[in-house]
C-alpha cells in the first residue's frame, strides 16, 4: 500500500517535472525540473529494494552531474534561450506525434503483458545482505567491466581538459598595451557613470551632462536593450529616447564578440 | 507493480525523446538526453526486482558511470562551440552540412 502510495506520487511529480524540462523557454528551469525528476527516480529506487543505486542517483545525477549543467549553463550564458524558429518544416508536431505513438506502443505492449508474481530480492540478497551481494557481482562477475570503467573515466576527464582548453594565439595584453590602446582610442576617459536622481538610484537612468543634454553612453547597452524590451522606461521623453537609442546602438546580435571585447575594454578603462 | 513502473520509464523515456527532438538549445537537449538515460535506469531496476537478479542493478550503475563520463566530455563539447561560434543553438553548428 504504502509503494502505491509512493509511487502515484512520484509518477506524477515526475512526468510533470519531465514535461517541464521540455516546455520550459529557460534553460535552467530545466534544469531544476531535470533534478526534480532524478531525485523523484531515487527514491523509486528505494522503494523498489534498491537503496545503493538510490544514493549512486543521488550523489552522482543530482550532485555531480546536475551540478556540471548548471556550470556550464552560467558559463554559457543563462539568458542563451532557444530560437523557437523552426528549421525542419512541421518537425515540432511530427516530433509530438512520433513521442505520442512510441507511449502509446509502450503502454500497450507493458499493459497486455503479463507478469509472474515479483520474486523480489530476498533470495539474490540471501548470502550477506544487500551491499555484499552488489560487491560481490561487482567485483567478481563484472570485475572486468568495472576495471574498463575506470579507463573510460580517466579518458573522459583528459578529454574534456583538452577541449575546454583554449591555447593563447596572441600575447596577453599587458597594462601598457591597455592605456596606450585608450589614449589612441576615441574616448581615454572611463565612460561616465549612470544617473542618479532624486527619484531614482537605478543603473538603468541615464545620467545629464553639465548642460542638461542626456548622456547615453552612460546606460550600459544590455540594460537599456532589457529595458526596452521589458517596458521599463522612464516617464521622462528625453531619457527614454535616450534609453531607446542606446538599445539600438550597434544593436546587431551577430556583433556580440566585438561589442563584448569592446565592453571589457571599457572595463579597463 | 512492474507494469506501471515499466510504463513510467517508457513515458519518461518518450518525454525525452521528444525533448531531443524539438528543444534547440544544446545543454536542453542533452538534459532531455540524461531524463532518456534515467528512465531505462528505472526499467533496469524494475526488473531487477521483477525477475529477482540483482545483475540489472549493476547495469544501471554502469549506465550511471557511463552517463556521467558522457555528460562531461559532451559540456566540453558544447561549451568549446559556444567559444567559436557564440551560440549554444544546434542549428548553428551547421558547417558540415553541405
């Protein structure tokens, strides 16, 4: 009783969660269904006499391997939403279809078998409880797998330093390249900070120039495009055009390593 | 018992499948590719208990090894693309196309 109990409520905590990891646009909603569903799957595990794989789950998926997507999640850009464009022609709704048949072959052909009663585990758990008998399969039957592993995991942590890797090309640019680069450039004073108001103390306001004109360049161009975007512009026409403009500056999305490259020089300066 | 838990793992196992297939980020697709993963793991245990072997246990640890050794080298892979070509769209990895 209490398995059922168990189990229709992590069915459907998880295939929920599963759905979400689908139909969320952010990716790291995603990933957070991803880990509702692997931790729902643990205790499946439990339940059904299977507690060393319940905790593998656990300390392997949700800790390690949840942990990397995360990582790699923020290193690529957590805002790296997908393009909802479809490439293949009617390839989302024949995608449904294709997931909806292979349920549908699934259910049918799991609902009309029929099982024998579960022997359970008791008999293969016999000599010396649960964890001796995984040992002992481990480390007899499947020694030899278990020996190929750990190769695999050594290939896989010098594979992945290979390819994170980035080799220098150019020489790192010292202090002297950096301020000789500004005094050349148009602008060798730093970029002038935002405004602050008696009203406002955001960085999104753009601060007023000695004469009262607006100065754009000192709303960073990302948070006016978010502004715009999101509607957040200030009552005043004068900053929202200012705000605006600045979101269309340069705005093209295919010159982003330049405009990144000149944001960090703009950092420096 | 089995048949739900079975029919679970064959839901989440579709779920994912459509997931690889209409998701375009590429660390949403190989989220969706990990949830495809887990649920043979559940059939895995399923039958473990069902046929009362443990060896489906040691099969899914092994799958379990062997998804973390392909989730490592595969973030690599897509965090290098990311480098080059500034996006983590599949459609953009296109060069090999024609």
């Amino acid at each position: 009783m209490g398995e059922t109990i168990t189990f229709w409520v992590l069915a459907v905590v998880s295939v929920g969660a599963a759905l979400g990891v689908v139909f969320n646009r952010k990716a790291v909603y995603s990933a957070l269904m991803l880990g509702t569903v692997m931790l729902s799957l643990a205790v499946l595990y439990a339940v059904q006499d299977a507690p060393f794989l319940a905790a593998v789950q656990i300390i392997v998926y949700t800790g390690a391997i949840m942990m990397l997507f995360l990582f790699v999640l923020m290193l690529v850009g957590v805002d790296s939403s997908d393009s909802f464009v479809e490439t293949l022609k009617g390839q989302r709704f024949w995608a449904a279809i294709a997931a909806l048949g292979f349920v549908t072959l699934i259910v049918l052909a799991f609902g009309n078998a029929i099982f024998a009663d579960e022997v359970g585990l008791a008999q293969a758990t016999a000599q010396g409880g649960y964890i001796r008998s995984i040992a002992l399969l481990l480390f007899t039957k499947y020694v030899f797998a278990f020996e190929i592993t750990s190769a695999l995991l050594i290939t896989a942590a010098l594979g992945a330093m290979v390819l994170a890797h980035r080799e220098r090309l150019t020489e790192k640019a010292t202090q002297k390249d950096l301020s000789r680069a500004r005094f050349l450039g148009d602008r060798p004073s730093p970029l002038p900070g935002p405004g602050t108001y008696a009203r406002n103390n955001a960085i999104d306001m753009p601060a007023l120039l000695p004469d009262g004109s607006v100065a754009e360049s000192s709303v960073n161009r990302y948070i006016a495009r978010y502004d715009v975007e999101h509607g957040h512009l200030p009552e005043d026409p004068k900053l929202a055009a200012a705000i605006r403009h600045r979101a269309d500056d340069e705005g093209s999305e295919s010159g982003d390593a330049e405009s990144n490259a000149e944001e960090s020089n703009g950092v420096t300066k | 018992m089995t048949t739900h838990y079975l029919i679970l793992s064959g839901l989440l196992f579709a779920i994912g499948a459509m997931g690889v297939l209409i998701r375009r980020n590429a660390i949403v697709v190989f989220m969706c590719v990990e949830l495809m993963l887990n649920a043979c793991n559940l059939a895995f245990v399923t039958f473990s208990r069902q046929v009362g072997n443990l060896e489906g246990q040691i099969i899914a640890f092994f799958v379990m090894v062997v998804a973390a050794a392909e989730v490592v080298v595969g973030l690599a892979i897509i965090v290098t693309i990311f480098r080059t070509r500034r996006s983590a769209s599949v459609d953009d990895a296109n060069l090999l196309k024609y």
